[in-house]
C-alpha cells in the first residue's frame, strides 16, 4: 500500500492500488445495421458478469471469517476489492468502466455486488455504496475533465464518499471566485480518515448547496482538516469510521466545484439513490438467511418443526427483498437519471421510498426471528450472527423514514383512479391502461394543483400554442369548438379568431379557472361535458382537439370522431395536436390518436407537423 497517515497509534492505508492486469478498461461499439449487440458489448457484458461472480466470491471468503468484533476499518479487504476492479466498475464506459449505476442496463448488475458485499461485511458494504455514489455524481455533474480525473483516482486506488450529513456548526464556502474556503464541520464521515475523494456539500450563501471534491491529501486541505474519532461511539459499524471533520480553514479551487448549486438535491438522483443502501441491507438479509439455514443443518435442527417454519418465514423475507432490489433495478433503468420523464420520476422516487421501507422492515423482521431461533448464544461473539444484527441495526438508521412513508402513501392517493398505478391493480404495470380516463382522475388532477400541466408559465407549451394558431388555414371562424379546454390558455389565445367559441371539459375546477381567465370575452362558452358520452349540439367550421384524445380507448376515440362529423359541414377544419411520447396511464399515444383520424374517410389531411414532443394534424371535412 502507498500515501501512508498516521491515525493515532496506527498506521491507516488511504490508497488501494489496482493490479495492472486487471484494471478495466472497455470502449463497446454501437450496435450493428442489423440492431444487435457488438462483440464489444457482448465482451463488456461478460466483464460484468464475471465482475459480479468474483465479487461474491470474495464476498463468501469475507463473510466465513470468524467474528473478532473488528472495530478497525477493513482496509485490506478495500484492498482485495480494488484488485477485483470494484474501484472503476461504476464509471461510465467511455471513461474506462462498466457503467454500473452510470449507464444503461448496469443498474441491476450494481445493485447485486452492492448486496454480495453488504452481506460479508456491512462496512464494507456501506464503503462500497458511498465509494458508488461518488463517481455517480462526479459523472452526472463533473466535467469532462473532472470525470476523467475521477477516472484515473479511481483506477490508481483512491476511495469516493459522500460526506452531507451537517452539524450544529453548518458546513459553508466562502469566497471565490477561483479559490474557496470551508467553514464548518460535517458529521458521519464514513473512512473519514481514508477517503481521499469525498464529495462535501457546502452551503454558498444566497445560491445553494454546492458539491465539492477536495483532495484530501492536498497541503490545503489536509493542513486544516481536523477528524473527531470521539464523535463516532456507535452500536455497529464502527469500522467504516464515520468521524466528524471539522474542514475550517480548508481551501478548494473552482475545479474542485462539482456542478451548481443546488445539484445534490435534484430528483430523481437524490432520493433514487436510496435503492443503493436498500441493496446492502438487502444483502445482509439474505447471508442471515443463509447462516440460519447453515446453523439448523449443522446443529441437526432439521427435524424440528418449529425451526423449520421459522425458516420458512426467514426464507420469505429473504425473497422479498431480492424482488424489491430487482424490481428498483428495473424502474431505475427509465427512472435514475436526470433525463427521465416526470411519470418514470415519480416512478423512481417511489419505488426508492418502498424499496428502502420494506426491506428495512423484512431486515427487522429477519433479526427477530434468526435471534429467536439460535437464541441468546447467537448475540455472542464469535458468532458471525452477532455481528450482522449489531451492524444491520445501526446502518437500517437512514434519514426521514416517517417522511418517505408518508410519500408513499400521498403518492397511493394520487394513483387512486389511474388503471396502470392505481392501488387496486399493483404499482408499476408496464402496459398502458384499458378503459378511457374517468372524470375523476382529473378531479383529483386538479385538486392537487390549479395548473397541473404548467400551461401558464411553460415556454414549450406557449410555442405550441403559437404553432397551434398558425395553421389554421382560415383567419376567422364564424363556430369553433374546444374538446378540453383545461384552465382556459389556449381557449384565450384561440377567441379572437372566432365569432362564437364553445369550450369543454370534465373539471369543474379548471372550468372556473378558465371561465375567469376569459371573462370579458362574450363570444366564449363553456360547459362541462364528458366527450363523447356526451356532445354538444350544432355544427362547428373548427374543431380542436388537442392534449385530450389519448385519454380514451379506442372505442371512444373512433366513437367521438363520428359524433364529430356529424358536426362539421364539408370544407371545415380539425386541428390535433398531441404529445406524442407513451404515457403507461394514457390509453393511446398521441400518434395513435392521430393515425386513427388521418384512417377514417370523413377528413383528409392538409398540414402535418412535427416538433420536439408533439404533432400536430390539420384535416378538412369531405363533402
């Protein structure tokens, strides 16, 4: 080992050097003309793999060692799992990783090593997770440059951590613009003392908190960090050595700055992450499932049938959290990053809510009953029982748990009247719903917010409304009618060139919104419908349908446009305009919708276009 410090009486070991032959090193090809997978990847995947087979395989080796109530950080074992190729497996893979956690399709991969080594050794396992997270947000927020220094750190041995936990003496950063000061102290600092990339959150005042990245081993920062070991007397894990720092006096550089302000806290990434931890304690679950099964056939308990079924129920809680952790790698492929849509946001941050929640509550469960089964002998060392309750105890200690409950539980109410989330059919059906939109979805849609769709203030949303005017062929309507009007914006905009409008929607809410918004203009109606079960009378030269049609099944959508042209006399327009990406809550896609207008012989289309999300259909009554 190299970059020695003295901590007190012993030598502490800060770097973990990777042997050469085994430093990772992959750049995959696309994919082929044909649509699949290059030898490259093919390779990149099997590095993987590989990766996750030998880190369990140290992962055993780990945990079949007999408990000596280790207080000291494992270093050595830091060590072994840098020669493995952990350090750089979670970087992206143009940066020489695998992408575990930083790519697509690594999440899951990510999620199994994190729980292998939690189940050896949870301060390993707590090192590993914030070592993960580090290079994440390095990748996410870095740099080119910084996440290529990040790289080589990485592969020359230096451990990541996440320190954000605050004290009563807040950290913060002062001056700039090139070079800053801290003041203050951070609390839990997991390898306080062997961490030499720590991402340190610090408040700039008037902008936010700021990421930063010092270089622990710099002349300054290390000649002004003082480590407080007296702040770290826990229950367990004492090993991962999460000292208080108190950085006064320490300095960084505006290279040393990771992001904006503000960065650390953004969503999905923040609250998503929590999945990593749920993974090592997911891993401790299942090694106390197998030690328990391990000790009933070692001791000849078998045959006894009260043991027995409390394995059964031990083998239970061990599934479960295996399909939490597979299940959070599924959402986190559409849901961990900062490009996911708001419905796969919301997704992830509730499914990282019940994720962490339910497996400390099978970890709960799994403690009571494998101490109730190998009884008062399994609390002493050197039993390895001894050791995963005292530290599983301590690290299912994670922040705002009444808070993420009751997130789950305002999100349940939501998804009350939606058909792919709603919780009278499961929490995360893949495929789209069947039936159309009942009135009350929007009800409650419009309960939560005045202006749920950010029509008011939305640059895209204006720009489509102004593209939306623009076609019309005609400069003035003698009757229009609007199917779903919502608060009234685009109603406003679309008056003036009409003698007489006539605006529908199923929210009484957004209906005074909209009414009250268009008060003053005479020649605008309103009236609350449910197209097409219900339709209004009269014949109508322009027809807006937009933002509206895919809420309906098919049924719907081809009995409303029957109903529609009935109304319209030959030469009158129909404008549609959509978003067309697939909503898992909408019955169709705006293309759908679309197509389906553009296939029936009562229109035919005279303008088409396409912009960034929507599409937008001019058509003119046959005669």
């Amino acid at each position: 080992m190299s970059d020695l410090q003295q901590n007190g009486s012993s030598t502490v070991a800060t770097t973990f050097p990777l042997r050469e032959a085994q430093t990772i090193q992959v750049r995959p090809r696309v994919n082929d003309a044909n649509g699949h997978a290059s030898k490259s990847t093919g390779k990149l995947q099997q590095k993987a793999t590989d990766l996750l087979a030998a880190a369990q395989q140290f992962a055993d080796e780990v945990a079949a060692r007999p408990n000596g109530g280790e207080v000291a950080a494992p270093l050595a074992d830091l060590q072994s799992m840098a020669e493995l190729g952990l350090l750089v497996a979670p970087l992206p893979l143009a940066y020489g990783g695998l992408g575990l956690g930083t790519e697509a399709g690594g999440h899951l991969i990510l999620l199994r090593i994190l729980a292998a080594i939690g189940g050896a050794d949870l301060v390993l396992g707590r090192l590993y997770e914030g070592h993960a997270n580090g290079l994440i947000l390095v990748a996410t927020f870095g740099t080119p440059q910084q996440i290529a220094t990040a790289a080589q750190d990485a592969r020359n041995g230096l451990l990541f951590g996440v320190w954000n936990t605050g004290a009563k003496e807040l950290l913060r950063l002062e001056g700039g613009p090139s070079d800053y000061i801290f003041r203050g102290v951070k609390n839990f600092a997991s390898g306080a003392m062997f961490v030499k990339r720590p991402i340190v959150t610090a408040e700039r005042e008037g902008l936010g908190w700021q990421m930063t990245i010092p270089r622990m081993e710099s002349t300054k920062v290390a000649g002004s960090v003082q480590f407080d070991p007296g702040f770290w007397h826990p229950l367990g894990m004492e090993g991962s050595e999460s000292y208080g720092v108190t950085f006064t006096g320490a300095t960084v550089t505006t290279n040393d700055l990771i992001g904006k302000p503000g960065d650390f806290y953004r969503e999905p990434l923040f609250r998503g992450g929590a999945i990593r931890f749920a993974a090592v304690h997911a891993g401790a679950v299942l090694r106390l499932h197998r030690m328990f099964a391990e000790w009933l056939e070692a001791g000849g308990r078998g045959g006894d049938p009260y043991q027995v079924a409390r394995l059964g129920e031990v083998a239970l809680g061990a599934q479960e959290a295996v399909l939490w952790i597979e299940r959070a790698a599924a959402i986190a492929e559409d849901g961990l990053s900062l490009d996911a849509d708001k419905l796969n946001c919301e997704r992830m941050l509730e499914c990282a809510n019940m994720t962490r929640l339910a497996i400390e509550r099978v970890a709960t469960a799994m403690m009571q009953r494998v101490v109730a089964g190998v009884g008062a002998h399994g609390l002493l060392r050197p039993s390895r029982f001894e050791r995963i309750v005292r530290d599983l105890t301590m690290y299912l200690r994670q922040p705002a748990p009444d808070q993420a409950l009751a997130d789950v539980g305002r999100a349940s109410l939501r998804k009350t009247n939606l058909r792919s989330d709603g919780a009278g059919n499961g929490m995360w059906r893949g495929h789209r719903t069947e039936g159309s939109l009942p009135p009350a979805y929007f009800r409650q849609i419009y309960e939560r917010s005045r202006d749920p769709w950010g029509f008011e203030t939305s640059e895209y949303e204006a720009g489509k409304y102004a593209v939306t005017l623009e076609s019309l062929p005609r400069e003035r309507y003698e009757t229009a009618l609007e199917i779903g009007c919502s608060i009234g914006v685009l109603t406003k905009r679309l008056a003036p060139r009409c003698n007489s409008l006539l605006s529908l929607d199923v929210s009484e809410r957004a209906l005074a919104a909209a009414r009250e918004r268009c008060k003053g203009l005479s020649q605008v109606r309103f009236a609350r419908m449910q197209v097409p079960h219900e339709m209004p009378e009269g014949l109508f030269d322009l027809i807006v349908v937009s933002e509206v049609a895919y809420y309906w099944q098919r049924e719907d959508l081809e009995r409303a446009a029957s109903l529609l042209a009935e109304r319209q006399a030959a030469g009158s327009h129909l404008v549609l305009v959509h978003f067309t990406a697939p909503v898992p809550d909408y019955p169709l896609t705006g293309d759908e919708v679309h197509d389906a207008w553009l296939a029936r012989s009562e229109w035919v289309g005279v303008r088409q276009e396409r912009r960034a999300g929507y599409r937008l259909d001019v058509l003119e009554r046959r005669s």
